[in-house]
C-alpha cells in the first residue's frame, strides 16, 4: 500500500502539534487543486496549469504527502517541456482521492 502521507515528517514539519498538521491537511482537501489543474489544462492554458501543478507539488511536499508531491513533480516537469502529460493527470486524480480518504480518517 502506497505511503500517501509521512505522518512522522509531516508532525516534524509543524513542530509535532497533532492539532496543526490536521488543520493544514484540512486545507489541502479543501483546495481544489486538482480541479483547478484539470480545468487549466483543459482549457489550453500551459503556463497556467504549470504553476498549479508547481503549486500542488509544494503543498504537497510540505504536508509529506508523498505520492502527490511526486506525480505533481512529474506533471509539472511535463508540462514545462512540452512532453506527454496527459496519463498522469488521472493518476495524479487517483492519488489525490486515495489521501484525501487517508486525511478525513485521522
């Protein structure tokens, strides 16, 4: 089963208060990132869906939500080369659901 959030880092990153590290996670499913790239891309606008997904991977990355902050990477290095990206935007979908289930469980 994939490690879709390091709580260890994750506690570490936010000076180990349970409390607040649930408060930023709530956030992150609150975001609509994932729409928000699909509709960016969807709509053509490259430059634009280049920085969500960059936006995506740091929040990600800074929540330990691992499994997101590496297709995010991937997505936004794709996108910034011009290369095929359109099959990980429905595995970024995948994983992005499968922590946002991870997260309303804590």
């Amino acid at each position: 089963m994939p490690n879709y959030i390091d709580m260890e880092s994750g506690l570490k990153r936010v000076g180990g208060s349970e409390a607040l590290f649930k408060k930023l996670l709530g956030k992150f499913v609150d975001g609509n990132y994932q729409d928000q790239l699909e509709a960016l891309i969807a709509e053509g606008k490259t430059e634009e869906a280049t920085a969500m997904a960059h936006t995506i991977k740091g929040v990600a990355a800074n929540l330990s939500l691992m499994e997101v902050n590496a297709l995010a990477l991937q997505i936004e290095q794709a996108l910034k080369n011009g290369t095929e990206h359109a099959s990980l935007v429905p595995q970024l979908r995948e994983v992005t659901d499968a922590t946002i289930v991870e997260i309303q469980k804590l």
